[in-house]
C-alpha cells in the first residue's frame, strides 16, 4: 500500500512537472511575440517621431538640401543636417540591433529598405565614413552591406541576420 502511494505520488509528480514545462513554453512563446510586435512598434514609432520632427519649422528644407546640395549648406544648416542625420541613424540602429537580436526577418528588411533609400546621395558615403565608429559594430556591417545597393535588388532578396554581440 505505502509503495503505491509513492508510486502515484510519483505520477502525479511528474504530471506537475510537465504542466508546468507546457505551460512555461507558452509563456516563453508570448513573451517572444511581444518582443518582436514591440520591435515593429519601436520601427513605426522612430519612423514617424523622424518625421515629425522633419515636419517642425524649416527641417524638412534643411534635410532636402542636405541630401540634394549638401555643399551648399551654410555652417548652421550643415549643423542641423548632421543632427538630423544622427537622430534618424541612432533610432535606426537601436532598431536594428533589437530586430537582429530577435530575428526578426521583416523589420530588418524595412531597416535595409531605409538605409539603401537614405544613403543614395553622393555626400552619405562621406558622412557616413567620418562617423561610423560612433555606431555598433553590427549596425556597422549592416548598412555597408546596403551602401549602393539598389532598392529593386532588396525585393526577394534573402537578408543575412547578424545577431549583436
């Protein structure tokens, strides 16, 4: 009698044991979700923070002009462009290296997406030589590999996920 209690304490035991393994699964699973839905919320939301910001007095000419005609910006302009530049690279990167660590394939294609479209000015290589130590090695890698890369190619294209150290 006393040996098949213990046996059926036994079973019950590890009937527990593997509930609470299923139900830590799921629950490592959903945490998994949100982490990656946050990722897509944190793109949309940088996204749109950098335009409104753009959209704020005479940025969006400053922005224009530093793309198209960066050598003709005055001294203050140039400033402000640079400012700008490095708002919408930092966020950009903070964005990155989350989808990256995540990988998450879709978020990390909008990013190449971006960096390919925003570095077609002749001037980007220049400025961004003079200031990619600034950035995490990863991020680094990442925008070089979509540096004169054309936007038709991305279409399809398989990205390498380089997870951050």
């Amino acid at each position: 009698m006393i040996i098949e209690l213990g046996a059926l304490g036994s079973v019950v035991n590890a009937m527990a044991m593997i509930g609470s393994v299923i139900y830590l699964a799921l629950q490592v699973r959903q945490a998994n979700r949100l982490a990656r839905l946050s990722v897509i919320d944190s793109l949309r939301d940088a996204t749109n923070h950098f335009r409104e910001v753009l959209l704020c007095g005479d940025n969006l000419e400053v922005w224009v002009k530093g793309v198209n005609a960066n050598a003709e910006l005055t001294d203050t302009e140039r400033y402000r462009w640079n400012e700008l530049a490095l708002y919408l690279w930092d966020s950009t990167q903070a964005t990155y290296l989350r989808a990256a660590q995540l990988g998450e394939r879709y978020t990390v294609r909008r990013i190449a997406y971006s960096v390919r479209y925003a570095s077609r000015g002749a001037d980007f290589l220049v400025w961004w030589n003079e200031r990619r130590e600034r950035f995490h090695p990863a991020f680094v890698t990442f925008v070089d590999d979509h540096l004169g890369q054309s936007l038709e190619s991305l279409k399809g294209a398989e990205l390498m996920l380089r997870r951050p150290v």
